[in-house]
C-alpha cells in the first residue's frame, strides 16, 4: 500500500492516499472505486477515530481509500471546508491514472460535521462526488431564527440569515444529488432520526436513489462501533450498530459495479517465479520422474 500526503489549499488542509498497487493476481481491480474520508468534529477538530481506521476498512474491501483533514476553527470561515472537499475530489480524478481509480467510481464517507461536508460537496458542490456515504450527519445546522455553534464556524463572519439557511441541507437537495447511503442511531441526541428523515425525505421528493439505516439504539459518535475506535468506552462497541459499514459496501458496490468473475479454470501467470527458480523446479520434477 502507497501512503502519500497532499497539500490541499493554502490553509493546512491535507489528503492522505491509502493507494493499492496493480496485481497480475488480481486483474479485474487494476482500477478500483475510491472512497474519500471526511472525519467528524462540528468543525472544530477532525477525529481520528473517523479517519484512518475507516480508510483501512474500506481498503480492505477493494476501494482506494482517501482522508482529508480539512481546515476547522477560524480556518474554517468562508466555506473553507466545501471548497477543499472539492479540491480534494478533483485532485482524486486528475490522478486517477496514478493512482489507479475510476474517476467516475469517486464516493466521499463522512461523519458528523463530516457527513455534513459530504452531504455538502454532494449536494451543492463541484465537482461532486458519484455517492455518498453519511455517518450520523448534522445536515440540519439551522434550527429557528439562530444557526448552530457548528453553522457559525463555517459561515462568514457577517452572514446573512439567507447564507445560514443554505448550510440546512435538505431544502438544497436537486435531481443532481448523487446516490446516498446513510445511517444513524435513534439514540442519538445530537443528530436525531428526524434529521436523518428530513434528508431522506428531501431524495425521496426529488426521486434520486437512497438507502438509509436508523438503529434503534446507540449514542452519537460510533464510527466502526468496534473496540479499535472505541476509546475504552463499552458504549462505542456495539457489533448489531458496526454493521452499517458491510452494507455500505454491499451499497457501494451495488451502486458501482462489482468486479468481474467468471467461472473459468486457474490459469498460469507468466512471471510470478523467476525463471532461475523455475528451471530449480522442473529439474526436481524430472528426478522425482526418474525414480
């Protein structure tokens, strides 16, 4: 595996490329689907527990996995996050060559504020991604007359209640929203199930292919649900919960097309053994032949 980062932007942002290298053995996946990793953290932060590990995952099902620590804090004025998330997703498909990806299999996976960047690179961006995967996403970051802490981070510093009232992202859904898988918990306090639903509805109106997840139980912040991104804590394990992560895959490959197979006999691949080694091999053959 190739691990690579790139700079994005002037602001600190970074990408950081989780590249499978071509096989002879596996010639159907000489170029995979990628998926491109926002970590969650209302903007303030972006969470490991969301990142490496998650691109990990997915590596192991086949994608080219990608994280991108986008700006936080003050950084984040100005819409800096969308505009990196952009960045970042044209920088995938310029090197797709190099890197060994479809450049029309791009899907971003994103976590809290992060599915809310993905949901929004999704959404309103350009380029846009081919699907989304949404992890517990605050899509919602206006509620009433005021925006939330989180709303307010990515805002300029004098907006307007009309440039607040874009970052709500159902009402921004159009038929150009790429497909969405997501996913939540109806435990959750801080992106409730009525969230989740309003984003589903918003696809649902506009007829543009989703699926979504709601578990009954579980608290914000779960990422895999598996004792490597629990932090210690028994409430961050929940094996039923950890599942969203096979179905997104089940989902993505759904969405994308899965590699080819064939029933057809094992073949020989020219050049696995060297030529010293397989000469080695031929004669031992003819000895045990002779007696």
């Amino acid at each position: 595996m190739r691990i690579e980062k790139q700079k994005i932007g002037e602001l600190g942002a970074e990408l950081t490329t989780y590249i499978q290298e071509p096989s002879r053995e596996m010639k159907t996946v000489q170029t995979r689907p990628a998926v491109l990793i926002f970590p969650g953290g209302a903007y303030l932060f972006t969470s490991d527990r969301e990142a490496e590990p998650v691109a990990l995952a997915y590596a192991a099902e086949g994608f080219q996995a990608f994280v991108l620590r986008y700006s936080v804090g003050k950084r984040a004025r100005n819409y800096q996050p969308l505009k990196e998330a952009e960045a970042a997703i044209a920088l995938i498909r310029q090197n797709a060559e190099a890197w060994h990806v479809d450049p029309d299999k791009v899907a971003v996976c994103g976590f809290s504020a992060g599915g809310h960047l993905a949901a929004w690179v999704g959404i309103c961006g350009n380029p846009k991604p081919n699907a989304l995967v949404l992890s517990y996403a605050a899509t919602t970051l206006f509620r009433g007359r005021a925006p939330s802490t989180i709303a307010k981070t990515i805002l300029s510093e004098e907006y307007t209640t009309e440039e607040a009232q874009k970052v709500n992202l159902p009402a921004q859904v159009t038929t150009d929203a790429p497909p969405m898988f997501s996913w939540g918990t109806v435990g959750d306090v801080l992106v409730t199930a009525g969230d989740l639903l309003a984003l589903a509805q918003a696809y649902d109106k506009n007829k543009v292919p989703f699926e979504l997840h709601l578990y009954q139980e579980g608290e914000h912040g779960l990422s895999l649900a598996r004792r490597i991104t629990a932090n210690g804590r028994t409430a961050m394990v929940d094996s039923h919960v950890g599942s969203w992560h096979s179905l997104s895959v089940e989902w993505l490959w759904r969405t994308f097309g899965r590699p080819e197979v064939a029933d057809v006999p094992s073949e020989w691949i020219p050049g696995l053994i060297s030529d010293e080694d397989l000469q080695e091999l031929e004669l031992l053959g003819s000895r045990g032949s002779e007696q």
